[in-house]
C-alpha cells in the first residue's frame, strides 16, 4: 500500500489533473490511496468568501461565483461529455448547500469556527469528487471515500487535535475490504467524534495522508507538488537552491516548523514511528528524484541541511527588575500565552533572568501584549515589571541539521555572514537538540539574509555579486559585452556569479530579478520603463539583495551626488564618473568613511589611467608603508591622442573630433581639453596618497585661447577651435623646431600640483607615448630615484569598462 498526496497547484485545474492521473496510473496494480488538496487557491477563496459574507458584505456574491466557475470549467474540461452531467448536477447540488450556509453567516453577520469549517471543507470535498469520478472515467480502478468518516478530531476547528485511536481503526477497517486499486479521499478534511466537519489546520493535506500512511503501514508516503522537493531554502526567494537528496526526519520537521511550506509540519509524526518514509516530488517534474525523508542516516555528513525562515513574527519582552530570582514569572507568562493558544515559536532568556523575550506570530500580536498586561496587573502597577515591550516586522532565519552540534563554529559563520551583509540581528536562539540556530531579524532584510547564508553554506563559495549599471553609452555598452563574454569564467575560475538585475540610460530603465540577458539588453531596456534616478535606487534598495553594485557609466554630477544615498544602505558604488573624488575634499572624505562604515566599497580605478591599475597600486604602495614623495604623469589619453596626431598636415578642430569619435574624450570635449580632467586626476592621485587637496590649490595653464575656454555647448567650442587654428599651429611649430613632443603634463611634489602643455625632448620618460597612452611614474620613499612606472592605453570605452570590471572583481574579492 502506498499513499500519495497532490497539493493544490497540482490539482489546479484540469491540464494538471491529468497529469496527476499519468502518475497514479503508473503505479499499476499497486493498491494506493490518493489524497488531494482542494483546487489551487480555492480554500483562500472560500475563506475571503465566508469572511465577507459574515461583514454582511455582498460582493461574497462574486466570490462564490468564481468558485463555481473555477468547478465547473474543470469538470468541462476532464470529463467526458456522456458522463458529464451526473458530475454537474452534483456539484451544482453541494454548490447550493455552500450557498445557503454563506447566506446563512450573511443575515445573522457573523461566522463562527465550527460554520468556517464546514464551509472551507468544500474545497477538498468537491476536489476529491470530481478527480475520482475523471479516474473513473479513464478506466482505472477507483474508489471514493470521504475522510470525515475515516479521520475523527476534537472539535477545534480550524486546526482540530487528531484521535488516532479511532482514526486508525477506522482507516485499517475501511481499506481492509476495499476491492479498488486506487481510493480518492479528500485531504485537510475530518470530523468530530459528535459528526461536525472539521479541518486539520492550513496546509494540512499533507498530514491527511501521513495519518492515513501511517495508519495502514504503507510502504511509502509520497507527496507530490510544485518543486522537486524539499530544498536547501525556500526556491522562490533563493534561485540557487537545490533540492536535498536526503535528510532525515528531525530535519525535516525543523525545517518545515521554520517555514518550509512544503511540508506541514505535524506530517512527520504519524510516520515516524512507523519509519515509514516519506518521498517529496515533483508532479511537473515527475523524473527528478525529489527528496527522500527518513531517519538519520547521515552520521558523517554535511552539517548544515537547510535554511529555513518564518515571516510575520512579533517579539514579546517582559523585563524588569522584579524578574531576578523570582521564580514562577516565565511559568506564568507561558502559561497565558498558551491557555490563549498562542504558540510560541523561539524563546530566549538573558542569564540575569532580567529579561524573558519570545517569538510569536505577528497575528497573535496584540491579543498577547493585552493579555500579558493584564495577568501582570499588579507587578506592573508596583513597579517591579515594565508593560510588555512589542517589536514588530521580523523574521525567522534557522539553519537546520542534525550534525551541527558536532561542528564549532558554525553560529560564528552564521553571523559574521549576516553582519558583512549589515544584516542586524534582534534575538539568537539555539534548540537544546543544537539542530537548529535561529537569529530573529528584520522582515525586509530576509531575502538578503537567505541568499547571503545559502551562498556560504551551499554554493562552494561561489559569490553572487547583483549589479545595477546606469549609463550605457560607449562604456557602458562595452561593460555589458565583457560581462557577457566572461562570465562563464568568472563562475568557474573566480567563483564569481555576476547578474545583471537593473540597467538604465537617461530615457528607460529596467528590471529583472533573475539578470537581464546580456545577449538582448538593448531591447529589454528599450521596452523599460521611464528612466527615474531615484526610482532607480529606490528599486534597489528594496530589493536588498547582498553584494549589490551599483555601477555609474555617466559623467553626470547628478549621479555622483547619489553614491551617498548607495553606500549608506550598504550598496557598493564602483564609478568612471570623476566627479564624485575630484569635487570639494569633504564630499571624498565622506564617501570614504562611508564605504567604510558601511562595508560597502567604493571603487574608482577608471577614474585615472582609464583600465591602467593605477590607484589600486597607489592602495597597495601606500598600505603597505611606503610614501608618495612626488608623482609625475601624462594622465589624458584624450590629449595626447590629440597632441600625437595634431601636426602641420591636419587642423586642430579635426583632430580633436576623430578624438571624441573614438570614444578617446568626455562627452563634453573642452572638460580634456582645457586640462579640468587632468587637474582631476592628479588631484585624485594626491588624496588617494594621503595629500588634503583641492581643484582651487591646482595649477593650470591652459593652452586653449580665452575664446574656446568660454563656450558652453559643443557647437560653439568645435566652432572656435576652427578660428583660432593659427595659434594651435604656432604651438606645434615653437615645439618641433626644438624637436620637442608636446605632452599635457600632471605633476605633484612637495604638496603642490600643477597641469600644463610641456616640451618634452628625446629620451625622455614621456617621449615615446603612443596613441592615447597614459604614463604615471611614483617617486616613493621606497622607489626614491627609479619611479615606479606604469603605462599603457589610457584612454578608450573598452579599457575603461574592462577597469570597471576589475573593479567589480575585486569586490567579488573583497
Ligand atoms: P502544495 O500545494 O503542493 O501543498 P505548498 O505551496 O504547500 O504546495 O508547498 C510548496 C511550496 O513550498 C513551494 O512552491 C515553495 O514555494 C515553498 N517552500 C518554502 N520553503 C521551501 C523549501 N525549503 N523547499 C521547497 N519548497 C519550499
Ligand atoms: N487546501 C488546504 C489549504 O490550502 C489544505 C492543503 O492544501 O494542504 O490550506
Ligand atoms: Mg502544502
């Protein structure tokens, strides 16, 4: 004998009840009993029906039509037309009773839990029926019983206590002379032993067929749903979860007590003792091998199974200085909580006795705070207790399995995860059995806290890092490409997994939580929605994933005013954009102190040398000791292009356009060309050298004539250059005739920088640049004579993105 239980999704509608049947007829002559849910979402429906007629609301009305609709349509569609109307008549019929008690609760205004009861008990009532009369209909041998004659409770309805002695009886009883292969019964479903439906608690088909499993000895209990089993964590919230091949009973009731939806967690009980296993599985998914729950048989393994977590939690405190010692308080205050029927989910105590917090369902809220008020009336009056303290919005993480206790370190790693990813922690409790450590946390850091704990204990250290690119221009759009070409090599080599989740340009923006396909981004961004700044963060930060990057292509000083808002909520901020480091020496500062304080890097390689690995070796220099003396450099690859192509054989106005054609100046080429973007750079270099400095204490002579320096659009400046090309030609000509190069030269020592054109002769340092070459050279106390020298393309939308990728990288190692 075998039992299997189909959930709701799996009995949603008719295409998935046929699919339910391909699996019971594969069980061929085997005698099983098939319980199942009430159509997907309809026991939801018939509660927001009965709540709204019992407000003496009509729109109950709506409702109800829905329900008979979503019947009806399946009955159509499963059974044959010959058949057919037997089936609808009597589903028409039960409808009508459902009616009449709905209209019943609508006059007198109110329901009571014995009238919810029989009327959420339709769900599973009609389901039942129609499936076993679809089976019917296809041949196979089946049978029909209905479970209230089989399963006897008390009567506390909505979540009745089970008498197994009777049901047991009842079940071997009824089975031993049933002649058909298969029974349908309907799940969730029971009486009282005065005849009265009642229902086992939400989720409880699950237990429905444990209770039968267990009472005819089956040789499996087999639960079929809509994932492959039970997983490493809730699937919806962490993608990377996997289903667990093999966990034992205890593990699996711990998880499942955490939120484990998957499984109810009474389930296990009735099949344990029996050992009887359970086998979860997928009805869309037949072949995967689900997860086999059975008792422990994994002495040696891993230590870590499962994470699971409860939303919706409320924290309790009662504290005050009449609790030391005295004994019998914390008895008192279970005790009401309990003859209330709240269930406490996690408890903790201070060992100054000071203080007594526990867990409980945000539901049962505020009847616990009343009534706990009320049964410590006096000591709250004299003084020696503080009316209970209430905490709102929080959540539940655990990690579950049975061979934690034998490993150390394992809470350590827990929270050292949550604390990296500014996950704060309320409470931490740890089961006696040390099978589980729960930490109770805020309800909007749960999806963050989940991924960041699942990446540590799951994903051979594989890390997600979730980015949020604006700007893709030239930069940006190359920055997409490397991505998409590297990433596979991130994931094997570097055990990096990169997603893209939000990309935006000054017109549209879009999202999506499983990464943007990097193949069509510019489609995807092109159907987004209205690009929006702050709905840009406001979208990231309500994700909340960890390791969230945001990533700033622009020039934009808007967008380097936002970094703030970023790092504050602990979302890293790597940027091309040099407005942010070279503007007023405070803002630097801020940003600094603020990555730092809130673990989130910021990161700014691009900012000079484009690609070049120029200030993260500056970091490296000045980490380990050492100390900037002077720093002598070529920092724009922009005017160098310029200055090595520009001769008596060009004009200057054309050089300077193939220049911005090429991806080798700012959007707004005058910022290269009157020296303010060298001024930047070497002004970012000095800070990043530890110097306090500002663009004002910068020296700058700039070649460009007055004229050019005054114009404000693009038009206007390109028009300018064309007038004064003979004083451009004069600088050329003063260089050559003294065979000299003209490089655009940054330079600071004694605490003082300068910028400006300069002749450089053969042999120098600087002769030889290339192209858009960029050179720095460190005069250290280490490297006092022989600079350190570092050159190379410094200039150009693919090496800057592949810095900014770099920079991503070193996130991801960080
Ligand atoms: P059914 O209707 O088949 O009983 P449920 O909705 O009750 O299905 O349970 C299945 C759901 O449980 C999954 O779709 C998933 O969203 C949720 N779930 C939560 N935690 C887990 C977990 N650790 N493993 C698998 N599923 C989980
Ligand atoms: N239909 C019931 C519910 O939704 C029982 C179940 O599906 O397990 O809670
Ligand atoms: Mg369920």
């Amino acid at each position: 004998m075998k039992v299997l239980k189909f959930g709701g999704t799996s009995v949603a509608n008719a295409k998935n009840i046929s699919q339910v049947k391909n699996i019971v007829a594969s069980n061929g002559d085997t005698k099983i009993v098939v319980v199942v849910s009430a159509l997907g979402g309809i026991t939801d429906l018939l509660l927001t029906t009965a709540n709204l007629a019992s407000d003496q609301n009509k729109e109950y009305r709506t409702y109800l039509k829905e329900i008979e609709e979503r019947h009806m349509q399946t009955i159509k569609e499963l059974i044959p037309v010959q058949s057919q109307s037997k089936v609808l008549s009597k589903v028409k019929s039960e409808l009508n009773i459902l009616e009449t008690l709905l209209e019943g609760a609508f006059l007198i205004g109110e329901i009571t839990p014995k009238l919810s009861d029989k009327i959420v008990s339709f769900g599973e009532l009609l389901s039942s029926y129609i499936i076993s009369e679809y089976f019917a209909s296809e041949k196979l041998d089946v049978g029909y019983q209905d479970s209230r004659e089989l399963i006897k409770t008390n009567d506390n309805h909505g979540k009745a206590a089970v008498n197994f002695e009777m049901t047991n009886a009842n079940c071997l009883a009824y089975f031993k002379d049933t002649p058909h292969t298969i029974t349908v019964c309907a799940g969730f479903i029971a009486s009282s032993v005065n005849g009265n439906s009642t229902t086992l608690g939400r989720g409880g088909s699950d237990f429905t067929a444990a209770i039968m499993a267990g009472a005819l000895n089956a040789e499996v209990l087999e639960i079929w749903t809509d994932v492959s089993g039970m997983y490493t964590a809730n699937p919806k919230i962490v993608k990377q979860a996997m289903a667990i091949p093999h966990i034992s009973y205890e593990e699996a009731m711990e998880l499942s007590h955490f939120g484990a939806k998957v499984l109810y967690p009474p389930t296990i009980q009735p099949v344990l003792s029996k050992g009887i296993s359970i086998v979860i599985k997928n009805t869309f998914e037949p072949e995967a091998a689900g997860t086999l729950i059975t008792k422990n048989q994994n002495e040696k393994g891993k230590t870590v199974r499962g994470i699971s977590h409860v939303e919706s939690i409320a924290l309790l405190s009662l504290e005050g200085p009449g609790m030391v010692g005295i004994p019998g308080i914390s008895k008192r205050f279970f005790e009401v909580l309990s003859n209330a029927g709240i269930s406490v989910v996690l408890i903790t105590q201070a060992s100054s006795e000071h203080s007594i917090c526990v867990g409980i369902a945000s539901s049962d809220a505020k009847k616990a705070v009343a009534i706990v008020n009320e049964a410590f009336e006096y000591e709250i009056s004299l003084g020696k207790i503080k009316p209970v303290i209430l905490e709102e919005d929080l959540a539940i993480i655990a990690l579950v399995g049975d061979n934690m206790k034998s490993h150390q370190g394992l809470s350590g790693k827990m929270f050292s995860t949550l604390g990296k990813n500014n996950v704060n922690i309320r409470v931490i409790a740890q089961g006696a059995s040390e099978r589980n450590i729960s930490a109770v946390i805020s309800k909007g850091d749960v999806k963050k806290a989940l991924n960041a704990l699942h990446e540590e204990f799951f994903e051979e250290n594989i890390k997600q890092l979730n980015l949020f690119v604006m700007g893709v221009g030239n930069v940006g759009a190359k920055f997409l490409n490397q991505i998409q070409q590297q990433k596979k090599y991130l994931k094997e080599y570097l055990k990096l997994n990169i997603r893209v989740i939000g990309i935006s340009n000054s017109r549209t923006m879009a999202f999506d939580e499983n990464g943007i396909s990097l193949k069509n981004w510019e489609s995807v961004l092109a159907e987004g929605e209205k690009a929006d700044s702050n709905k840009f963060f406001e979208t990231i930060n309500s994700l909340n994933y960890r390791n969230s990057i945001f990533v700033d292509n622009t020039a934009s000083p808007a967008v380097s005013d936002s970094y703030t808002t970023y790092l504050r909520n602990s979302i890293s901020v790597v940027t091309c954009n040099k407005i942010a480091c070279s503007s007023d020496y405070n803002k630097y500062l801020e940003l600094k102190q603020m990555a730092r304080k809130y673990n989130s890097p910021f990161l700014f390689e691009t900012n000079v040398g484009a690609g070049l690995p120029i200030i993260d070796t500056l970091k490296n220099l000045i980490a380990s000791g050492d100390k900037v003396k002077k720093i002598q450099a070529v920092l724009s690859g922009s005017l160098n292009f310029v200055f090595n192509n520009f001769n008596d054989q060009t004009t200057f106005h054309d050089v300077v356009l193939q220049a911005q054609k090429e991806g080798y100046t700012e959007p707004d080429p005058k910022i290269d060309l009157s020296g303010i973007d060298v001024m930047r750079k070497i002004l970012i270099l000095a800070r990043e050298s530890g110097y306090q400095l500002d663009i004002e204490d910068i020296e700058n002579q700039s070649f460009l004539p007055e004229e050019s320096l005054a114009t404000t659009n693009n038009d206007d400046f390109f028009a300018s250059l064309v007038k004064h090309e003979a004083s451009f030609q004069k600088i050329f000509k003063e260089a050559s005739k003294k065979d000299c190069k003209l490089k655009y030269v940054a330079q600071f020592e004694n605490g003082k920088a300068s910028v400006g054109l300069q002749h450089i002769p053969k042999g120098h340092d600087f002769y030889n640049l290339e192209g858009s070459d960029n050179i720095v050279l460190f005069f250290t106390e280490r490297y006092p004579n022989q600079p350190m020298i570092i050159k190379g393309a410094g200039a150009g939308a693919e090496v800057t993105a592949s810095g900014i990728f770099a920079d991503i990288i070193r996130i991801g190692n960080f």
